[in-house]
C-alpha cells in the first residue's frame, strides 16, 4: 500500500450533537390492552411494489429542477498536509445525494449513517442548521434551493481514524479536477467532527459551495467538469492507519471535596 498525501482540516468544527431522555411509564391496564391489540395486517406485496414505484417515479428529477454547484464566497479555511497510509485500497463505506430544486418523496431524515455509525454525515447551511435528506430504499435525495450556500459535515463518534474523499457534481472537493476515489481527502479524527464548506482555492481559503443553474455550475464551466454530472454529492470512507484515541475515563469517586466555610483558617 502507498502512502497518500492527505490534508487535514485544521478549522475543524464542534461537533454538533443533542441527547435527548424520555422515561415512559406505562400502567398495567394500558400495557393489558397493548398486549391483546390485533396485529397490523400486512400490505400486500404487489401493494408495496407499487408504492415503491410511485416514489421513485416522483424523485425523478426533470430538466427544469436540476440544479448544480457554483463557487460562492470566499472562505478562509486552513489545512496542512500529513502523511498517513489507509489500512486498505478498498473504502469501509461510500454514498451519494441527489439535489434538485424539487420536493423529493421518502422518509426525511437529518443525516446518512457511514461506517457501521462511526460516521455521521449530513448536509447544512451556512449557518450550521441541518438539511433535511430523503431516504428511498439505498437512495438519498436532498432538496436544495437556487443560490442557498451549503456544507458537507462528517462527525467521528469512534477511536478511529478516517478519511473523507469527497466530490461535488463529479468534481473532486480538493483539487477541483474530475473526482476519483483513489484521490486524497480530509482526515477525520476521532470524536471530532468537520465541515467542507467549499472547493479549496489554497491552503487558506474554499469557495464556497452555492447552488446555482447547471449552466452556471463551477462544472459546466470547468475544463475538468460536466454539466452532465451536476446534482450530485458523493463521499467515500477509508479507515488509516493511526493510533486508535481511547478518552481518558472517569474516576469511580466523583463527589467533589466538601467546601470549606473558613478557608483562611487553614493555611
């Protein structure tokens, strides 16, 4: 295996994460009449099929709705180079979005779950507020708005360490070239978290990524790009080689010191 010059996003954003608690009680009568309800009856087979059908007949994007991606403003955004070598040529995960100026059909969702969960993904705004996907079978669907600016988050909830090869509307994040998986791409430390938030210019800046007309892609006017391939989002995972972070642990004894009323008097 050849090492890979990858680059690390040394702007890395907090990780975003909520944790909500319900405690449900429930009494003996209800849990009585729950466990005597009737089962669902099951939808027919040829039922399901065809609600599957309509579905993905309503995510079909047509001419008008196609949007692309165009360079937005200018972001400072610092990496630095590193050399670190993948465990394997062959990715642990890989993913792709469909964005369109449409009202996709599928369950919402907030984000695509990548490396067995070591991997949260999800697209957001630049104000850091989630965009919701739509999920139709493996197929994911986002609906975007003309001239809204957008990131590509990825947050590590493992030891691991990852890197994120990503590439929009055919075109790789870093370089700016037609996208291949074998390029280089961010490092993803563990239990942390980080936002693309444009094609990389340099070392210090991105432009940002837009939405726009596919004539007005960054694509369609790329001697490297293809309007052909605008409304695309797609990212692959490798796992490097690193040493794996263990978080240090807590003691068993957390009661904190009893507080003193006179402190002077001891010293």
């Amino acid at each position: 295996m050849n090492k890979s010059k990858i680059l690390l996003c040394l702007l890395l954003s907090g990780l975003f994460t909520a944790c909500s608690t319900t405690n449900t009680t429930q009494d003996s009568s209800t849990a009585s009449e729950a466990d005597y309800a009737p089962a669902p009856v099951p939808e027919p087979p040829a039922a399901k099929m065809a609600s599957s059908q309509a579905t993905s007949a309503q995510n079909r994007v047509r001419s008008e709705e196609r949007l692309g991606t165009k360079w937005g403003d200018d972001i400072s955004s610092h990496v630095t180079q590193i050399d670190l070598k993948r465990l394997s040529q062959n990715p642990v995960d890989e993913t792709q979005i469909r964005y369109a100026n449409k009202q996709f059909s599928g369950r919402s969702i907030n984000s695509i779950s990548l490396a067995a969960g070591k991997i949260s993904f999800s697209i957001v705004d630049d104000r850091g507020r989630i965009l919701p996907l739509y999920r139709d079978g493996q197929r994911y669907f986002l609906a975007a708005n003309d001239g809204q600016s957008y990131q590509l988050r990825y947050s590590n909830t493992s030891q691991q360490t990852f890197e994120i090869v990503a590439s929009v509307d055919g075109l790789d994040v870093l370089d700016g070239r037609q996208a291949s998986r074998s390029k280089s791409g961010y490092v993803l430390r563990p239990y942390s978290s980080f936002a693309i938030e444009g094609f990389r210019k340099s070392n210090s800046s991105v432009a940002s990524f837009t939405f726009s007309k596919p004539q007005d892609s960054y694509a369609a006017n790329s001697s490297s790009g293809s309007i052909q391939n605008t409304g695309v989002i797609g990212t692959v995972v490798y796992e490097l080689e690193a040493p794996k972070y263990y978080p240090m642990k807590k003691p068993d004894d957390t009661y904190a010191a009893a507080p003193n009323a006179f402190p002077a008097d001891h010293k």
